[in-house]
C-alpha cells in the first residue's frame, strides 16, 4: 500500500479539504484501496518526509523538501488540480 502524505500550515483547514478531494479522486479511479493518505501539519513532519510515498502540501515548504512535495493549490482552487492529480499519480505509480 502507498503512503500519501498531505499537509497544510496547521494540519487542519485546508488539508482536511485536500484530503476529501485526493480521497473522491482515488475512489472515482478505483485506487482507494491502494493508497493510505495522513494528514498533518508541515512542521511535524519535515524530518519524516521520506516515510511517504508522495506528499501534497497546500502550504509554503521548505527549499530543502521542494522536490519531494507536490503543490496542492489546485486542489483548493480547482485550478490546476489535474495537473496535481496527474503528479500525484505519477509518484505514487498509480
């Protein structure tokens, strides 16, 4: 099973919004049983980033962790969120 992280500021508003959103996407796509999401705040989990196997963040990351973390702005949006859908997918080998 693949680990997807997704993370905001504080780990509540606008991830729990992400997190229903990469949710329906992976049950319209028939992945939801392939992938186990967390929820979290960036600040608790900047050590532990390589634990996942991809990490969406609707919040500014550090330079340190940029490559690993897909902008999930899309997803609040609705614009672009293909484009992060289609990068998630990507990472996870879906």
């Amino acid at each position: 099973m693949k680990k997807l992280l997704i993370v905001c500021g504080a780990g509540h508003a606008t991830s729990t919004i992400a997190v229903a959103k990469v949710s329906e996407w992976l049950q319209n796509t028939g992945h939801a049983a392939d992938v186990k999401i967390y929820q979290s705040k960036i600040a608790d989990e900047l050590n532990r980033i390589d634990d996942y196997d991809a990490v969406i963040s609707t919040t500014i990351v550090p330079d340190s962790i940029k490559d690993k973390v897909v902008n999930g702005l899309g997803l609040l949006t609705g614009m672009g969120a293909d484009q992060v859908y289609a990068e998630v997918a990507k990472r996870l080998e879906l």
